[in-house]
C-alpha cells in the first residue's frame, strides 16, 4: 500500500468538532487490500476502527489503533427486484441517486443524506413515521469481514445479523449491505407554523393521519413548526427553484447560521432570536422525489444529544425539557425535534420492541451544552429512554445496558465473532462490561 494512501495519520475530526483522534488513516482501494489491513492490524495487536462521514457526535467512531475509510472502494449495485446490494461505504446521498435512477427508493430517510449506510444503520439511525422503523429495519443482509479477513454474510432472523446490524461498529468492516427498497414515490411536503400545545393535543391523530409527521418547538417560546410528508401520485406542486434556495439554503443555513454566531457573542439575543425565528416560518407544501423531501443540508454545525422513549413519555419529557431550558444559566440557540417510530428488531435498536417518541436537543458549536444535555438526559432516562448511539450520552454503561433486553445476547454474539476484541474502541470499553 502506498505512503499516500496510508499517509502520516493527520488528526481526524467529526463533523461537529467535538471529537477528535489522530488514528492511522487507511483508504483501502478494493476488497483485497481492505483484507490485508485487516489481517495485518490483527497481527500487530492493533484494533480497527472504521470510519463513515463523522456525523456522530459520540465517540462512537473513535479509534486508538487503526482507522479504516472505505472512501476509495468501487461502488457496485446489485439489484434483484426490489433487493438491493450496495458496498457499506456508500453514502446515502449517492445510495439515493443509485436507487432513483433505478426507479427505487428506500422507504423512509432521516433528515441528511451525509452519512454512509453503514455508519447510519450502525448507529440506529431513523427518520419519522409511525409505520417505519430505523433504517436498519429495511436492511435485509450484511456482510461482515472477520478479523482474519476473510467475510461472512448474515441476513435478517439470525442471531448474529440481528445483533450486528445495529452493532456500533464491534463486529468489524460492513462490506455490503442488502436493503429491501420500494418503487420510487412522491411526497407531499406541508410545513406550517402552529401553537406546541394545540400540536400536543393533538398527537395521536398528527401521528395515525401522516405517513411521516415530526414537529420542532422553538425554546422560549410556546410555538412550533409541524412538518407532515405523505405519499402522492405525482409531483403536481414542485418547488420553485428559487423559493428552495430561499428558503432551504438562505434563510435555514444563511441567516439562521448568522443568528446564531450573533447569539454566541451576545447571550442576551438568544430569547429575542428564537421567538423571531418561530414567528417568522411560513408555510409551504409542495411535492418531490422522496428522498429530496426527506433530505435537507445542512451546514449550521451544532452538537446534538437524542433520546428514544416510550411514546406516552413525550410530553412529560417535554415538559421537563422546558423546564430545564428556563432555569439554565445560559441559553439554549437551537429548536427542539421530536419524531416517531415504529417497533422494531434489531437487538440494539432504540425503537426495539416499542414505538417510540424520540427527543432531540441541539446547542450550536461553541456554545455551553453539558449542562443542558446532562439535565435533559437524566428527565429521558426515568421515563425509560434510549440514547441515539450516533449523538451525545452521558449515562452510566450499566444504565444503557439495563435500557436494552437483548443487551446480554448482544454482548455474547459480539465476544463469539470477535473474541479478542479486534474491533473494540474506546467508546465500546466503556459500554461494554
């Protein structure tokens, strides 16, 4: 492998800022060399690490002995039907072209298309809607690189993929993953300012009547902006182009990013800030592919802690939330999410076995948060919630291990397919027992 390729390990940083390393930083070019790096790091003692876009804020993505980027390997896509095989590395926002030039599209997103699909199932990442689970519940099969290099595949209903599909990196290189997709379709985006309470009274039908509904509540103020998406026929009502621009990259990235770094340098224009940003939303509906409703960009950068409760916990949670906003010695420059989902499978998902409300708090960079996520964590952890592996969490491991029932069978899997630990890292030293 060449110097250029291996390099001379510059720092790596997550999108965020706030976690950093300075790993050895491999870039293998094809699945022969992927294999060597793997077999020859084992051989050294050193533990792998991969690495996805770095848009956990966790440390989950941290590394004390070899980074792997699979960046530089070739993008197949195998489809058989509504099947797809993509290389774990792909990037969502490229899986997403692949599969609508196809005619497909997976059936539900997040919110950014950064991540790679490994990176996002691994940690559990999940968009909105009542009828759909994480994303990892549309991953029908992985395949896995041992620590000898050598690959096994696993698919849905096995011990050992039910485990790793959502396995926070501990069960080595996901070298490709088969998702069941569904024909390409058009969602009809309404987005639409409204009173939190009148949102909160009316939450079971928010969420029965909407393939995907979420909501932000702007701090400090008692208002919110509903987002509903449901599938239609046809893109009867585009965007134009430029009230995208306006209002997607101008006012959402431009001005609200421009905000907040007044914000930072002036506390005291928080309050004022986030009652002019809730008043100030207008509505829209339009339709679009699926995945550019889905989707936004997103480059105001933050820190961001999320929890998954039982969904009769969201407005106690909520309650709590605001509570705490109010009484922090500093204020909190960023809306509050919270979106839905259904039960689902995967051992280490935050929606195992239950629907769930998740709650998301945000502080733009720079700004104090440890108290604020610390406070907002303590309130999700006794209502029964489940921190998202890819944000912020300061539990205890012994509490996030109660969190999961399958937490043990979990653990016994990931010590059966990696038992000397090649593919620990800090982040699982301190979850694992």
């Amino acid at each position: 492998m060449d110097a250029a390729r291996q390099g001379a390990a510059p720092a790596w940083r997550n999108w965020a800022g706030n976690v950093s390393d300075s790993a050895p930083l491999v870039t293998p070019e094809s699945l022969e060399e992927l294999s060597d790096t793997v077999r020859a790091a084992a051989e050294r003692g050193k533990r792998v690490r991969v690495a996805g876009s770095g848009h956990s804020f966790s440390g989950i993505a941290s590394s004390d002995g070899v980074r792997i980027a699979l960046t530089r390997m070739p993008i197949k896509v195998d489809v058989a039907g509504t099947s797809v095989t993509v290389p774990g590395g792909i990037t969502l926002k490229r899986l997403n072209r692949e599969l609508d030039s196809r005619g497909l599209a997976l059936p539900n997103l997040g919110d950014i298309d950064a991540q790679t699909i490994t990176g996002a199932t691994q940690t559990g990442t999940h968009g909105t809607g009542a009828g759909f689970g994480g994303l990892a519940s549309f991953v029908s099969a992985i395949t896995l690189m041992r620590t000898d290099g050598s690959t096994v595949t696993c698919a849905r209903g096995e011990p050992l993929f039910e485990a790793a599909v959502v396995g926070l990196g501990a069960f080595g290189v996901v070298t490709e993953v088969t998702l069941d997709c569904v024909p390409a379709f058009v969602l009809r985006a309404e987005e639409r300012p409204s009173a939190l309470e009148s949102v909160l009274d009316g939450l079971d039908d928010l969420i029965a009547g909407n393939d995907h509904f979420e909501f932000f509540w702007f701090p400090y103020t008692s208002r919110a902006q509903v987002k509903l998406n449901n599938r239609v026929d046809a893109i009867d009502r585009p965007l134009p182009g430029w009230r995208r621009w306006l209002d997607d990259s101008f006012l959402s990235n431009t001005v609200f990013g421009a905000g907040l770094r007044v914000a930072r340098r002036v506390p005291g224009f928080t309050r004022p800030f986030m009652k002019v940003s809730a008043r100030g939303l207008s509505a829209r509906t339009y339709t679009a592919a699926s995945h550019e409703v889905f989707c936004t960009d997103r480059r105001v950068r933050f820190t961001e802690m999320e929890y998954g409760l039982p969904r009769e916990a969201l407005r106690e949670a909520l309650t709590g939330v605001r509570r705490v906003v109010d009484a922090l010695p500093f204020p909190v420059a960023f809306p509050v999410e919270v979106r839905f989902t259904a039960a689902d499978d995967p051992w280490l998902s935050h929606g195992h076995g239950r629907d769930s409300a998740y709650v998301a708090v945000h502080q733009f960079i720079g700004m104090p948060y440890e108290p604020y996520f610390r406070e907002v964590e303590r309130i999700c952890l006794d209502l029964g919630g489940r921190p998202h592996w890819g944000k912020m969490h300061f539990a205890a491991p012994e509490r996030l291990r109660a969190a999961y029932p399958r937490f043990a069978d979990w653990q016994a899997e990931r010590a059966r397919f990696d038992p000397e630990g090649l593919f620990r890292s800090p982040f699982l030293d301190d979850l694992l027992p």
